[in-house]
C-alpha cells in the first residue's frame, strides 16, 4: 500500500521525542533531570483557572465561531495597541489552537507548490516542517553565533529567488534566546519590501525578554511592514498555558479569511473553556507574569555562567525565551566508553544514558555542534543537572 509521500517525508519532533524519553524514564523511577522541556515549569496563575471554571459552571463549553469568540479577539486587538503599538480590528484576527495551528494555518494561505520560504538556522523544529506540509519550500538561510544567530543583509539576498514568497522572523528566538533591535528588524523589513515578501513574525517568547530592552514588533516599523507581516503569538509561554492549545495571528484581513477558512475545515474553534480562561490571561493582573520573568533571569544568569566553566564547553548570553544554545564543537571527536561522539545526537543519547540528563541535540534545529538546554526548570535541577553534565564531560 502507497501511503502519503509528503507526510512520510516530514521528520518527527526530536525535541518532543527527548522530552517524552525523559518522561518515560522518569515514570520507571529513574532520577532524570530534563533541560528539553519548551513550557514554563510555573502553573498557570489562579486568576485564569478560575475563568475556566467560571466559564465550565456558565455552559461556555458549546462550539464558537471558528476564529475565536469576540470577547478574546477583542482583548487581544486591545493587547496589541497597547503593548506592540500596532492597530487591528477583530476582522485582523484569528484564534487557534495553540500558535503551532496558526503557522499551519498561514503557510497553507499563503504559499503554492514551489513557493520559497526563508528560515534561519538555527529554527524552530516546526517550521521547516509546516512549509513542506504546505507543499511550500524551506530555504535555510546560516547564522553564525558570533553574530547572536542573526540574520545579516548579505546572506538574506543570497538566499532569494524569483519563486521566494515569504520569511520567518523570530525574537524572542527559539532555540537561540536572540532579540532584534528596531535597527535590525528595519534591515528586515527593508528587505522584505524590496522583494515583495511576506513576513511571518513569530513573536509567542515576546513577554519573556530579560534586559532593558522593550519587544519591537516588525508590523510597527512602517506602513508597508505592517500591510506584509503577519503576527504569531499566544498565551502559552507568557502564561505559562502551553496545555491549553491558544494561539493568534493578526495581518491582513484577506490572508486572516484564508486561515480561518482552513481552519474551519481542519479544526473549527479552538477550545471555548480555554478561550474565556485567556481573555483573563490577557486582561486579568500581570504580577505572576512579571514574577515568572524574575526568576527566569535568575536561571538563564546562573547556567550561563555555569555552563561557561565547565571545560570543553561554551555559550553566549541569550535576551530572551528561556533557552541556551551550548557549543560542544571542542567535545566532538572525543570518547566515551571507547564510543566516539561524532554528532549532537550522540552527544544527547550518550548524556541520558549515563547521567540521565536530557538536553536537545542541535541537529534537530540545523546545527549538529550545538545541544539546547532550557531552564524552564527549578534552580535545583538546573544545579544538579549542570553538576551531571560537568561530570561526563570530565570523563571523556
């Protein structure tokens, strides 16, 4: 039997893979400290749980209109103007589930057989995914860590064609932690503009940005940067309600008709429950938000500073998200058992079968000389399992 060649050629999600072998090990009563998780190990704040429950006790548990109940549009219409300076109406807006659906959800708007998109590596697992999914193409365009993973103007116009049709842009960045200041998004949107290309500005890790520095939105620069791009965000990683499956993308209404339009096939609605829980989230007091954001600071400066000392290893400092992208070039090539590590993979497996700690190996984000450890995790395994890693790298 002939099965889907497009859905046999999508690789899986090893950072999902990772974390669920952690979480089976962990289930067997092994003591295993996971640096794989990308949620926030913080419960999601009362004052939303209690919306839920309000909302389960009223009987808003019916289906709703497939973009998203005007309550949620209308509060996150209001969270743009007030936090990105940025104005739509709720005809702007869908809601999904979970932000991972809005991305499906615009590539299968935007993109036809063929059409090219940028993406720049290190990504996100998903994303090259999701354009293959949309018979799209991924187009990886190096960074280099010396430059904080960022684009430069020379490798974006090597990287366009006369069949590219849009750009991924990140910041806060996953698996990296880089921010974009105005300066460099304005190269972006310039390029964008001259090329005629749509920019998807995935901005979920927005709240969690650790310096000085306010979160820039691409759509605010300009005009025509506002008319191209379109705005991913959510509630999981702010709120800490990853489980909760809310995400929303605001751009032009054309494009936005055209993902709701597929979703309403797909999905329908994202979940009503969980919608009337984020228009608290949204609305409702920020202190757990801005308290979750304290201590991931404190986190992010103790393993950077940690991971720095461990001989053989390196990282640079990230503003955002809550992840640190650790070099282990200098561990390549070394031995374990008699077993050369030749690959991030290896690097990964070999680390969870002798100290059973659980890192992301780099090749799942298009760099095999880098493993992704988050530290949305508690200072205490954070400790022990940086202590872990120091030791194997020690016995190599």
């Amino acid at each position: 039997m002939i099965l889907s060649r497009k859905a046999e050629e999508i690789a899986p999600s090893l950072t999902l893979e990772i974390t669920a072998k952690a979480k089976k090990m962990k289930a067997e009563g092994i003591d295993v400290v996971g640096f794989g998780a990308g949620e926030p190990d913080f419960n999601t704040p009362v004052n939303i749980q209690e919306a839920a429950i309000k909302a389960i006790k009223e009987g808003k548990t019916k289906y709703t209109a497939t973009p998203g109940i005007a309550e949620l549009k209308d509060a996150i219409v209001n969270k743009f103007k007030n936090d990105n300076g940025l104005n739509y109406d709720a005809s702007q807006i869908i809601v999904s589930t979970g932000a991972k659906q809005c991305l499906a959800n615009v590539f299968g708007a935007i993109l036809n057989p063929g059409d090219e998109v940028i993406i720049p590596v290190p990504y996100w697992v998903s994303y090259p995914e999701l354009v293959k999914l949309a018979d799209g193409k991924p187009v990886f365009v190096e960074t280099k860590e010396d430059n904080s993973f960022k684009y430069t103007i020379e490798n974006l116009e090597g990287s366009v064609t006369d069949k590219t049709k849009a750009i991924i842009l990140n910041s806060p960045n996953n698996p990296t932690g880089t921010v974009y200041n105005k300066e460099e998004l304005q190269t972006i949107a310039d390029f964008a503009k001259k090329h005629d290309l749509i920019i998807v500005s995935d901005e979920i890790y927005e709240k969690l940005i650790y310096s000085n520095d306010k979160h820039v939105s691409i759509a605010n620069l300009s005009e025509d940067a506002y008319k191209r791009t379109i705005v991913i965000n959510g509630v999981s990683k702010a709120y800490a309600m990853t489980g909760w499956r809310i995400g929303y993308a605001a751009g032009d209404k054309k494009i936005i008709k055209l993902m709701t339009n597929i979703q309403s096939h797909m999905t329908s609605n994202p979940n009503s429950i969980a919608q009337y829980a984020s228009v608290e989230a949204l609305v409702g007091d920020q202190k757990d938000v801005e308290a979750m954001i304290v201590e991931f600071k404190k986190r992010r400066d103790f393993m950077v500073e940690r991971v720095n000392k461990i001989n053989g290893l390196s990282c640079i400092k990230p503003e955002g998200a809550f992840y640190v992208m650790v070099n282990i070039s200098k561990i390549l090539g070394k031995e374990v058992d008699g077993k050369v590590i030749k690959s991030s993979l290896e690097f990964a497996s070999i680390l969870l079968e002798k100290e059973k700690v659980a890192a992301v190996p780099g090749v799942a984000f298009g760099v095999d000389e880098f493993v992704r450890l988050s530290y949305a995790t508690s200072m205490e395994n954070i400790i022990k399992g940086l202590d872990r890693i120091d030791n194997f790298v020690k016995n190599l």
